[in-house]
C-alpha cells in the first residue's frame, strides 16, 4: 500500500504532493471526527487544515512540541473551543460542537491542562459540579456523593493523601488536584476519554497505574486521547499516533508502523 492510499481521505486533499503524511484510513465510521478545521485566536491561526478522527476501541497519542495546538484541539473536542470553521462528526452524523453539553451529549470527558477546579469548593462539590446526584425530592443527596467520590478517587489514580472527599480543594497538592480532575473524568466518561498531559503532577507510581487504566479503558469500550510529551508513555498506551506541529497535522501512524524514534524525529523535527 502506498502512502497516499495510506492516508485518510480527507487528510490529505490539500496537502502539496510531495509532503504526504503517513497515516491510517478509519476502518470503519469513528466515533469521532474533525475535518479541514480552521481555528483563529483573531489573526493568530491555531489550527488550520486540520483533520482527526477517534475510532472505537483504540488509544490515540496526540504529540507535539509546546504551542503546536493540542491543547487547542483538544478544547475543541470537549466543546469549548468552537472552531472558526470546518466540519465535525459524531458516529459519521455532521454536528456542531459549541459547548460542553454538546460532547457531553456525545459521552466526552476531559481532563484539562489547565486543571479547572473550584479551590474554595469541596473535592466532592468539585466532582459533581453541574451533575449533582440528587434525591427524590430534588434536594442535592451529599451523602450519596460523598460516598461516590470517595470510591472514585481510588479507581484511576491511586493518590496517597486524599481521605476525606469534603476536604477543599485548594488545600491538595498539585498531584492530588490532578487526580481529583482525572476521578472526575473517569467517573462520567462513557465513549470518549481526552487526557491533556495527564500525568504532569503525578508521581512514577501513580503515573503507571492512570496509563493501565486507560488501556482497561479501551478494553471497557471508552476510546482515550492522550495528549503527553513523553513519547515513552505514548508508546506503551496508544494504539495509533498523530504529531502535530504549528496547528495541523504533520504525521500519524499506527503503532505497528512506527517506532519512538521516528516518532521523536518528527516531534523535534518541526
Ligand atoms: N485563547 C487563546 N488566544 C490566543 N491564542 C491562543 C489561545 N489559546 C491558545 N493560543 C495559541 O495557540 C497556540 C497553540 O496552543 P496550544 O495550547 O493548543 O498548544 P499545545 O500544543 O497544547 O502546547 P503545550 O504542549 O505547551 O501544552 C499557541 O501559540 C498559543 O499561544
Ligand atoms: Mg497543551
């Protein structure tokens, strides 16, 4: 098979001839996908001819160095970050994607870089945030929740410190406050997990046991994205690779294909 019949349709049809990205067709119709996205910060064009597709089943490593417009895509496929124009499909259904209920909709879960949580708010409070367990009278159930964190919090990342799930967030460490984020995505993910730099605040331990967790993941039905600059990681978790650099997609391949030092060429190439 040639590299151009390699390439996932829609990848590659603006793409000079002589700068083919090695890629991978969906095998069947993804979960997800972005086609010929344009994303602009006013004139600061953060993605351009952009296309990614999430299939069932499968770990998907998005490298790239700093600034090459993960973070960018990522809020993208959590709804927050509209793009400026370009396509998105959902089980191969055109959608739109301007907010977060649209991919909670689509069973999307995040866990963010920039780690959004509430410092003067309860880890518990935190978790639940506009998803509130309630009871039947309407009333919010904090026992129930409570309990819940508290099983939560140990199922990802086994994080030593947090025993009390009322403890307020702005009291934990960076580490701890990671893994209240990942528990959060964890407990309500349903087909599609996005991991940006996940493994930032936590130790080798805790690094380990979050990386086997997303290949259970996949094996539970729940596709994962995950966004790292240790190329290590990536290699032992994902099932296929996407290298971006200056906001587009400058190489993907399926893990059989490649090898981490291509993989590195590419990342430190661009
Ligand atoms: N809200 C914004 N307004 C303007 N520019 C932005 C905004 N968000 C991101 N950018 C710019 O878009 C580019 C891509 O940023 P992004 O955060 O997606 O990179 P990244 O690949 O996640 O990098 P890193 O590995 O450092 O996290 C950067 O140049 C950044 O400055
Ligand atoms: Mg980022």
């Amino acid at each position: 098979m040639t590299n151009d019949q390699l390439r996932h349709p829609s990848a590659g049809d603006h793409l000079p001839v002589d700068a083919p990205i090695r890629g991978s067709a969906p095998k069947e119709t993804p979960l997800f996908e972005l086609r010929n996205i344009q994303k602009r910060y006013g004139s600061f064009v953060a993605l351009k001819d952009m296309d990614f597709y999430i299939n069932r089943n499968e770990v998907i490593g998005l490298l790239g160095d700093n600034g090459a417009g993960k973070s960018t895509l990522v809020k993208m496929i959590s709804g927050i970050n509209p793009p400026t124009s370009g396509e998105i499909y959902v089980n191969g259904k055109r959608t739109e994607f301007r907010r977060r209920s649209d991919s909670e909709a689509a069973g999307i879960e995040t866990i963010y870089q920039d780690i959004a949580l509430v410092d003067s708010m309860s880890i518990t409070r935190n978790i639940f945030m506009g998803r509130e367990i309630v009871n039947k009278w309407g009333f919010m159930d904090h026992q129930k929740m409570e309990e819940t964190a508290a099983d939560i919090l140990g199922s990802a990342v086994q994080i030593s410190g947090i025993d009390d799930p009322r403890k307020e967030v702005g009291f934990l460490s960076g580490g701890q406050k990671q893994a209240v984020a990942i528990a959060r995505a964890v407990h309500f993910k349903r087909n599609i997990l996005l991991l940006d730099e996940p493994t930032s605040a936590l130790s080798v331990r805790e690094t380990e046991h979050l990386l086997g967790y997303v290949r259970n993941l996949k094996q539970e039905g729940t596709s994962s994205v995950l966004v790292t600059h240790n190329l290590y990681h990536a290699y032992m978790v994902c099932d296929r690779f996407v290298v971006m650099s200056h906001g587009t997609k400058v190489f993907e391949a399926e893990k059989k294909d490649t090898t981490i030092e291509e993989l590195t060429d590419h990342v430190i190439r661009t």
